[in-house]
C-alpha cells in the first residue's frame, strides 16, 4: 500500500528493529516518568507500546537514573534508547546498561574530542547513535555565520559531526535536525536527504500542547514523509505519551505508509443532525482500534449524508430520530433501531474481520 516512494537509505539496526533501508516507518516516544520509579515507567512504556509505540526514548541524567535503565532494559518489550545530555562518560556506560540506541545532542556533549570517544565505544559494542543537532543549541560561529538559526545552519552543524564519525568508519548513526519552527524543520531534512544517506529521525521541537502541537507535527512530519524522507518519527507534545503515538499513527496512516486500523469518515454535523454524533464517532473510534481491517468506515448524521455521500466507504452507518442504517459500498444492508446501531456495526466488522484481523 506503500504509495510514496521513499528515499533510500542506510540500514540501521536498533534492537531487532530496523531503521532506514526501505523498512516502515518507526514510531516512537518518550517517557515522562521519573525513571527511578521503575514500576510507573515500566507502566507507562507498556501504555505506549499498547499504543502503538515501536521504540520508547528515557532520560538518563545520572549514575541513578543509569541503574534504573538497566532493569527496565530488561522488562521493556521493545528497544530502549538512552537520551543523554553533558556527560559523556555516562553516554559511553549506557551502551553497557541495555541501551539500544544512544541520542545525544553534539552541541552539549563536550566538543568533538567526546563525540570520536563515544563514537568509538558505540563501534566496538555495534551500538546506533542519534545524532540530535537541535537549533537551541547551534555552535555559536554557526550562528554568526548564518544570521541565526536557519536550515542550512542545522546541515552544517550536523556535517561537521558526522565527518568525525566518518574519518573513524562508523556509520550506524541516525540524524534529526528539529527546529521549533515548522519550515526551517522542513527545510532543514529536505537539504541533508539531498545530500546523505543516513536514516532520519523526524521531528518538531517544541511544538507545544496537544492541539497546535498535533498540527505543527502533521505539517512538518508529514510534508517531509509525503516527499519519502524519514525513517522514524517523535510528534513531540506537551500531553500524555500516548498521544504522541496516536497522533504518529494517524500521520503515517494518512499517507498511506502503513495501516494500523480501519479509516474513520463522517461528516460534520449540521442542524439535519437528530444524535449526539460527536459521542457516537467517539465510541466508533474506540471500536475500530479493536481491529487492523484495511477499510474505509462512515458514521453519518442523517439520510443526506448517508449511504450516498459515504457510498466509496467499505462498511457504514447512518443514523436517523428512531432507527439507523447499516450499508456497505453505499447499499443498505441492515436496518435497526437507533439503540442497536453501535451493536450491529460491531456484527459486521466481525463478519468482515479474518481470525487475525481482531486486537
């Protein structure tokens, strides 16, 4: 189903995933727990994986923290990857402890003398790094030289590092160049897939609360996955982990890189309405996350917008004062009355669902 061709890339193993090379596009997350508490954050990655989460990013701030990822390494049902800041004595044991992947921010790490040390000890131990050049943390002469924060900034910043990795032949290195500002993010990847062919990690930093953060994220995210740059993806939001998930899934499923559950249409309402539709495509939204179908399903507000208008939908309803309908490819299957509606939907979603079509 994979319609956008993807830019060709290095294959980077993380765990038993793979990222680059034509493989689908990772989710992943971060938590938000105290890692200490190791049974919340164990909780809260299995929330996400629950979710849909692929990989899950924890912060490592010290010797603490770093015995604390060692046991959840262990727990944890995906890779787990090391967020590491300043201290690069720590991003070298990590890689001892169960991390699967590193992420560094070269900008704050200590200079290129740290980057070759660290760089050196993720190829003895066949450990992927992220190279995460953030623009709250250009090198100064970069700045200067660019009038400030720019794309071409970012490329430059992160060209520099990566021809240290380069110079001791270590490439199992994946790149983000985030910018809290959605075209200079946008910019930015569009001019290193021009010119590299490491994996890329997308996201927008900082892009704020659930709402204008799902935004900025569909926009930037998506433009660059619609261009087939991207291997892996982080909607940073200030709201739940779980969101972020959600939120990547609908990007990649919108795009048609993947298909995680049945596509949800309906229509807007208007005063023909005589339900609560709002109430009832919230408890349809929660039933289709109970199957991984690849269809197309309506809810509809009334006879307009019914069979006719939603009739290129796989399986629909449409629901009236007293009675609603069920129809599939725009001819009436079922009628029922209003109460029975949700119940009858679910009976033909099973009918449809293989044995390993249900979650």
């Amino acid at each position: 189903m994979d319609i956008i061709k993807r830019k060709c890339t290095i294959p980077v193993k993380v765990g038993d995933l793979t990222i680059g090379g034509g493989k689908p596009v990772v989710i992943q997350s971060m938590t938000n727990t105290q890692i200490t508490d190791f049974n919340s954050t164990l909780e809260q990655i299995n929330q996400l994986v629950d979710a849909g989460c692929e990989l899950v990013r924890l912060a490592v701030p010290d010797q603490e923290a770093l015995k604390a990822f060692s046991k959840l390494a262990v727990e944890s049902p995906v890779p787990l990857i090391a967020d590491i800041h300043f201290d690069v004595k720590l991003a070298c044991r990590v890689m001892d402890y169960g991390a699967a992947k590193v992420r560094i921010n070269p900008g704050n790490i200590g200079g290129h003398v740290n980057l070759k040390k660290l760089a050196l000890q993720a190829k003895r131990l066949n450990v992927p790094i992220r190279i995460g050049v953030n623009a709250g943390s250009l090198e100064k002469q970069l700045l200067k030289k660019h009038g400030g924060v720019t794309a071409a900034a970012l490329v430059e910043s992160a060209a520099g590092y990566l021809e240290i990795l380069e110079e001791i032949g270590y490439s199992q290195v994946i790149v983000s160049l985030k910018a809290s500002d959605v075209f200079t993010t946008i910019r930015a990847y569009k001019l290193f897939s021009e010119k590299y062919s490491y994996p890329l990690h997308l996201g927008v930093t900082g892009a704020g609360p659930l709402q204008p953060g799902m935004i900025k994220g569909a926009i930037g995210i998506g433009a660059l996955l619609s261009e087939g740059i991207g291997d892996t993806i982080r909607v940073s939001l200030t709201a739940a982990p779980v969101e972020e998930v959600r939120v990547a899934r609908l990007i990649i499923q919108s795009l048609g890189l993947n298909k995680y559950f049945p596509d949800l249409i309906s229509c807007p309402t208007c005063g023909r309405c005589a339900v609560d539709l709002v109430s009832m495509v919230g408890e349809v939204e929660k039933i289709l996350q109970n199957y991984s179908l690849p269809l197309k399903v309506a809810v509809m507000g009334c006879a307009v917008n019914g069979p006719g208008e939603a009739k290129e939908a796989d399986l629909g309803i449409s629901a009236g004062k007293k009675h609603g309908i069920v129809f599939r490819n725009g001819k009436v299957i079922r009628t029922v009355e209003l109460s029975a509606l949700l119940d009858a939907l679910k009976e033909e979603l099973d009918v449809l669902a293989a044995p390993g079509d249900r979650k």
